[in-house]
C-alpha cells in the first residue's frame, strides 16, 4: 500500500486535532471538579491543547497546499 506523505500528513493534523478535543475535555472536567487533578495538572494540560491545535493547524495548512514537512522535501 502507497499512501501519499501529503494525506499521512492530514491523517496526523487529524490525530492532533482529536488528541485536542480530548485534552481539552479532560481539562473541563478537572477544572469542574469531576476528575481529580489540581491548578498545575491543568496549566500543563492547557499548554498541551496549545501545542496540539497548532500542530494540528500547521500541518492541515500545509497539506491543504501539498507541502510535505514531514519528510522535509
């Protein structure tokens, strides 16, 4: 099976986003008391989500214009 890099790369930015969802959903529930957790779980969480979005964002951009930054070619 030959999968083009540019739509690995879409599945990762897809990955990422869902990671996202769920981190943040993990960050709302910790925040609300239903999940155990505490003030610093939940900065590292949210700059977790951070890192998660723009990753997902640069690699759907860059695959939406068929630039391959996996490989670097």
């Amino acid at each position: 099976m030959n999968i083009p890099i540019i739509n690995i790369q879409a599945l990762v930015a897809l990955l990422f986003f869902l990671a996202a969802l769920f981190v943040g959903r993990a960050v709302v529930k910790i925040y609300a008391g239903v999940l155990p957790g505490f003030s610093g779980m939940v900065f590292y969480l949210r700059v977790l989500l951070g890192f998660l979005l723009a990753g997902a964002i640069f690699l759907a951009y860059y695959s939406f214009i068929g630039v391959d930054v996996i490989s670097g070619n």
